[in-house]
C-alpha cells in the first residue's frame, strides 16, 4: 500500500506542477497580447493628427478681374481714391 500512496503522490505533485507551467506560460502569452494590443492603440493614436488649418485661399480670379475694372475707372477719374481703396477692401475681405 506504501507503494501505491507515494506514486498518486507523485503523480499529483507532478500533475499539479504541469497544470501550474501551463497556467504560467499561458499567462505570459495573454500579458503579451494585451501589451501588443497597447502598444498597437499608442501607435494608432500617435498617428492621429489634428485638422489643418483653414488654407488662406485669398482672392480669387474673379475678384482679380474686378479690382482690374475698379483701377481702370480710377484711372479714367471715375472713381475718387477714397472710394477706389473702398471697393477693393470690401473685395478682398
């Protein structure tokens, strides 16, 4: 009977110490694809850039051909300075 007792000993020692470097080495394995997973979230999150800004599109073609006109009836005494420096303020706002 001695015999028998000290190998169910045995067989439950080394049993209980194969299921704990399992459970071991699967918890390593679940640490490690958490830490993946945070390292792959900073990565996506480092990425993230903030919006640009407004691009100063200024004046455009039409405004250019209008300005264009107001200088030409400047020119021709239409138009006084003060009201030439006017049109064209309000066109380039």
């Amino acid at each position: 009977m001695g015999m028998m007792r000290r190998r169910m000993r045995r067989r439950l020692i080394v049993g209980g110490a194969a299921a704990g470097a399992v459970a071991y080495h699967e918890g390593k394995k679940h640490g490690r694809r958490a830490e993946e997973g945070d390292q792959a979230q900073n990565a996506e999150q480092a990425t993230e850039y903030a919006p640009a800004p407004p691009a100063n599109a200024g004046p455009d073609a039409a405004d250019l051909d209008q300005i264009e006109k107001l200088a030409n009836l400047h020119e021709s005494g239409a138009l006084t300075d003060e009201e030439f420096a006017s049109a064209k303020a309000k066109l380039l706002a």
